[in-house]
C-alpha cells in the first residue's frame, strides 16, 4: 500500500475509524476518502455502489458499525442486527464489484460462545451459544467474517477480517444509556468527584474479567495487518491481558481522584464470564501492544476533561 494509494475509511468519526485516520496520516497516507452519515447512508446499498463508482478507492477499512454496551444492545437489537449487516453487505459487495485491491473488516470479540474457553482462539468461532445480550451485534458481525471468506474464495479478493477485543479512548462515547463499561466508568467516577457524592455505583458484580486495548494500538495494528497480512483466517486484536472489572474500577478511581466508595448493583446483568483473546496468530505477525491500561486510562480521561466533561 503505497503511501499515495486511495484509501476509504467507512466510520471515519467513530472512535477507531477517528483512531485509523491518526494513524494513517502519521505515516504520510494522505488520500484518504471518507463521508458522515449525513453524506453518505451505509445502510442503502444505491448510495454505496454511487460512492465506490465514483471514488474507486483501492484500499478499505470498514470500521463503520453500530455500537454500544449491555444495556443499549438489549433494548434495540433489531436496530443493532440490521443496520450492521446492511452496512458491511452493501461496502464489502461494493469493494468487489469496483476492484478494490484490499479491504479489512472490523468485528468484535463479542462474536464468540458466551463460556469459549479461554484464552479464545479463533479457531472457537462458532463452536457454542452466543452471550444473549449481545447476539444480535455478534450474528452481524459473524456474518460480516463469512462474507470476506467467501468473497475471497469465490471470486479471489483480498478481504481480511480482525476482531479487536474490547476498546478504548479518545472519541469515545461516555452516554451511560449506551456506552461500554470504560466510558460509563470514567464518566460516573468523575460525576461523583465533582459532585462530592460519596458513593460510585457499579453494574454487575465487578466479577467478569475483560481485555482492553487502547484505540491508538489497535489503529497500529491494524495498518500492520493491512501491509503484511493477507489469509483467509480472522485475526484476533488485542493486548493478551485481562482483568477484572472491579479491577478495573479501582484503577479508574485512582486515575480521576475519587475518594468514595465503590457499590455493585447486583440487579444488574454481568455479561460474558470472561473474555480474554488469544493473540498468539497476531504476535508471530510481528505486532504487540505498547499502551498500558493505566497509562490509557489516564489519556481518555485528559480528553475527556478537555472536550466531555462540561457537557455532561
């Protein structure tokens, strides 16, 4: 991928499409392509195929997706299966359709059995139940790995996939009806700072254990995976290391100052037992991570002080 190639970057305003712009442009990639939802609706297929037509990007990072947390997957799930799938349908068709020379396809870890055994390799996909409060997200997603599969087969296109685990970082969205734990925590921790609330409550049990990955890494690794990677099997993205939410929730409170309390909801649900990746395929690819959990933690909330926090 030379650095004067076309390329598209579906979601660019999110928080890893924001992240794979970065990083982009940081190795001198500057023609880049790229519409908002207001320009350009993923979901139409019309509007797509006019895009590609006219653009002819030759490489895609299809980082464009309907996202959110338990409780927003729970509540809108219809919203959440459809417009994924017509999102990934209508650009990975198009990609082929005007000859685009390589694509790669965001999913999610969320895509595996809800007790694979851990750390999960790649090779468990499939291979159980899916986590209910999110098995509508991870259909569409699984669904999107299956389509560059049998594009590649059928018709030969480069089109990998790579299934980052849970993220964070700048750009993210810290709305607590939608957001991911990460976001939520650091907004709530710091709501309670500032109000002088001596009490932090906490969905779940703080029990399950997760994996983070801070968005500049995986912007990193996945412009690596676009340069060297080129197979039929879906790579997973991530740093190898988990902890659990309580865990987590401390490291946070020390990050933002919070002096109070730390109280579980037990009412609420805790999701997946554990979900850690096994990123053996990604490291023989020559690629680890470099941010670590506090030191990402305390670049979010930076951010979120500088752009978020006033307008909470």
């Amino acid at each position: 991928m030379n650095t004067d190639a076309k390329i598209y970057v579906a979601g660019h305003l999110g928080m890893v499409g924001s992240a794979i712009m970065r990083r982009l442009k940081k190795g001198g990639y500057e023609n880049i392509v790229y519409k908002s939802f207001s320009e350009l609706d993923l979901r139409r297929q019309e509007e797509v195929e006019k895009f590609f037509m006219e653009e002819r990007p030759e490489y895609v990072f299809l980082a464009a997706a309907k996202v959110g947390g338990i409780h927003a997957n729970n509540t809108y799930p219809a919203e959440f299966i459809y417009d994924n799938l017509m999102v990934e349908a209508n650009i990975i068709n198009s990609a082929y359709k005007y000859g685009v020379k390589k694509l790669l396809f965001l999913g999610s870890s969320c895509i595996y059995p809800k007790l694979a055994d851990q750390p999960i390799k790649e090779e468990y996909l499939m291979d159980g139940k899916l986590e209910e409060t999110n098995e509508a997200y991870a259909v569409a997603k699984i669904a999107g790995i299956e389509l560059c599969k049998f594009y590649r087969r059928q018709y030969g296109c480069d089109f990998i996939s790579v299934m980052p685990t849970n993220l964070y970082g700048i750009n993210d969205n810290f709305d607590l009806e939608t957001s991911h734990v990460m976001p939520a925590l650091i907004r709530k921790f710091h709501e309670a700072k500032v109000k002088g609330e001596k009490q932090v409550v906490m969905w779940g049990t703080g029990k399950p254990r997760r994996e983070f990955l801070y968005v500049d890494d995986l912007a990193d690794a996945l412009l690596h995976l676009m340069l060297s990677y080129s197979g039929e099997k879906h790579v997973n993205i991530g740093s190898g290391e988990d902890i659990e939410i309580r865990g987590l929730a401390e490291i946070i409170k020390g990050v933002i100052g919070y002096s109070g309390k730390i109280e579980n909801d037990t009412s609420k649900p805790d999701g997946t037992p554990r979900k850690l990746l096994d990123v053996t395929l990604l490291q023989e690819t020559g690629w680890k991570h470099k941010i670590g959990l506090e030191e990402g933690i305390k670049k979010v909330y930076d951010w979120y002080l500088e752009n978020k926090a006033n307008e909470n």
